[in-house]
C-alpha cells in the first residue's frame, strides 16, 4: 500500500508538473502574439523611435501665405504668420531628399529623423540667399551652392549645345571635375558619413556628365542644323566611365534618366530624330534596348 501510495503521489505529480508546464507555455505563447500585435500595431510598418524632423523659417519680401515641403511624394504646407515666419514638423522615416516650393521657386534638400533646420529667403534674390541653420543644415546648405553653381551652365543650355564637340565636351568635363572637388572639400570641412547620401552625389555627377554628352549627338543637330549625329561618337566618350550591368543603380534618380535619354538617342541615331519625337512609342525603346550592350 505504502508502494501504491508513493506511485499515486508520483503520477498526481506528473500530471501537475505536466498541466503547469501547458499552461506556462500557453501564456508564454499568448504574451508572444501579444507583443508582435502590438509591434505590427504600434509601428504599422514603420521604424520605432523615429524622431520628427522640425522646420521653421522667415521669409523676407514674402510672395504667398504658404510653404510647402515634399518628400516621399507627400505634401507638407505651413502657413507663415504675421511676422512672415512658420514652423511645423516632417514625418521622415529614414534619410532622404526632398524639396521646398515657394512662390514658384524650388529647392532641393536632404533629411533625416531628428534633423532641425531653419531656412531664411528674400524673394528679391532667391537663389542667392536661401540659407539653413541647425541639425542637418549643413548639406541642405551644400544643395543650395551646387544648384548656384549648375545654374549658369544650365540658364546657356543652347549656347552650349552649340559648341563643336570637342570644345564642348572639354566644358562639360571641367563641370564634372569642379563639382567633384567642391563634393570632396565638403565631405572633408563637414565630416558627412551619410553613405547614401555620398553614393548619390557621386552618382548624380556622373551620370549628369554622361547625359550632357549622350544628349550631344542629337541636341546639337536639332540646334545647330549640323549634319553631326554620331551616336557612336558620344558613347565612345563615356563608355569608359558608366555601366549598364548594375541594376542596384536604378534607385538613383539621375542613373535613371541616362538610361532614359541613352535609349532616347540610341533610337533616334537607328531611325532619325524626326520619326523618335513623332512615334513615341514603346517599340522603339524596346527595339533599341536590346542592341544597348552591343557598345559595352
């Protein structure tokens, strides 16, 4: 008896240890679809802690009641005050450009979560007076100077097509030399280490470069009335330098639009100018994307 009593004691215990342990794993298993419902819920897709990116600013000889900030393709509007100020706050996720209208103007810039920029402008000189202040400015601030830089080449956009090739693409190179030396000099004075950011400037340089001179073979004749078309020409002078093989490129805005305009003047050297602007059509780019690789 004493036996049977010591197995009976032994399986009630068992069958405790057993029904404990069910439940333990139970309400671990409950707690566990809790907090990944409440993790899906409470970031909706989203990172956690991502702080707000603050924006204020004064505008002097103001030309309209509202700012307006973009980025993601989502608009953000303020209305400046009775002192021509505003302030406001960006949901931006992660680092990224954006742009800034006002009073038919555009800027571009670049954010990330927890910067806190204050922009000052007179309406009287846009361009040349646009300023940032405070956390993240300091890129923002090097936007703004690119854009002053770029601006006269791009204001003489027709004189420049204009120029025999040679000439012009000497200029167009010494444009692609400065603006790398100003982005090294501002990586080296600011200690940016933003690698998208870097990864997108030097992207943007080069391939600005290699659309100016692909445009070349068809701007120029369309321009000047010159027999000069020479595809062939132009892609033999940057060939060198760019690539068709990198598919992660195509995140970068201006890799995008040289893939667009090389197939534009592709096209157009195979069939004529006049039959590429009047058959917009998708057959032709698709026509012509297939012999791409036959110049790399």
């Amino acid at each position: 008896m004493h036996l049977i009593s010591k197995f009976s004691n032994f399986l009630i215990l068992s069958e405790l240890n057993y029904f404990i342990i069910r439940k333990i794993k139970l309400m671990n298993f409950k707690i566990l679809f809790i907090l990944i419902a409440f993790f899906c819920q409470f970031t909706n897709g989203k990172s956690l802690n991502v702080a707000p990116v603050k924006v204020s600013g004064k505008i002097v000889n103001p030309n309209d009641k509202y700012i307006v900030f973009n980025f993601n393709e989502k608009n953000d509007t303020f209305q400046l005050d009775s002192k021509n100020e505003f302030n406001g706050s960006l949901n931006i996720q992660q680092p990224a450009y954006g742009s800034i209208f006002y009073g038919g103007e555009f800027y571009s810039l670049y954010l990330s979560p927890g910067d806190d920029i204050s922009l000052t402008l007179n309406t009287k000189e846009f361009d040349e007076t646009i300023k940032y202040a405070g956390k993240g400015s300091d890129i923002c601030n090097f936007l703004a100077q690119k854009y002053l830089f770029m601006e006269p080449f791009e204001m003489n956009f027709n004189e420049l097509f204009q120029l025999k090739f040679k000439e012009f693409a000497s200029t167009i190179d010494s444009i692609k030399m400065k603006l790398n030396v100003q982005l090294d000099e501002f990586l080296k004075k600011s200690k940016i280490k933003d690698k998208a950011f870097i990864d997108n400037e030097k992207i943007d340089i080069l391939y600005r470069w290699a659309i100016y001179i692909i445009d070349y073979s068809s701007v120029h004749k369309y321009l000047t009335k010159d027999t000069f078309n020479n595809f062939s020409t132009c892609n033999d002078y940057i060939k060198d330098q760019i690539t068709f093989k990198d598919t992660n490129l195509f995140q970068f805005y201006r890799y995008s639009h040289f893939i667009e305009r090389y197939i534009y003047c592709y096209t157009s050297s195979l069939i004529g100018e006049d039959i590429a602007i009047n058959n917009p059509d998708i057959y032709y780019n698709l026509k012509s994307v297939k012999k791409v690789n036959n110049y790399n």
